[in-house]
C-alpha cells in the first residue's frame, strides 16, 4: 500500500472534483461519474456544497484503495 499512502501524503483534508482528479491525472468526468454512481461500491462519496463537490481526503482514499489492484483484503 505505499505507493498508494504516496500519493495521499500531503494533501489537504479536502479536494475539488479537479483536484481529485490531478491526484490519479485522470478527467473531471470520471471523479464525477463516481460521485454520482448508483453501485455503492463504485459511488465515491462527497459533498454538495452548492458551488460543487467537495470530497474528503480520507473517503478520496478509501475509495481508492477498493480499486486497488494490489491491494487485499486478506
């Protein structure tokens, strides 16, 4: 899981949909895609703020770690 603790070291408690996205430099859609996911195990979880989403960090890593290729449960 280090490379993946990597990524999360420093950043704010709280990301933008943009800033989410720089962290994997993937697109906006995709963070929100997730965001408004109906599978619960795809959804990513954030805030609606009224100006956008606000995602925490903590719930950003979570959600990434369920993806994790290399990541186990076991």
């Amino acid at each position: 899981m280090g490379a993946l603790d990597d990524l999360f070291e420093g950043l704010p408690t709280t990301l933008s949909v943009s800033e989410a996205a720089k962290v994997f430099n993937v697109s906006e859609h995709i963070i929100r895609a997730a965001i408004g996911s109906a599978d619960p195990e795809e959804k990513l979880p954030a805030l609606n703020l009224g100006r956008g989403y606000t995602i925490l960090t903590a719930d950003f890593k979570k959600w990434a770690l369920r993806r994790y290729t290399g990541h186990s449960d076991d």
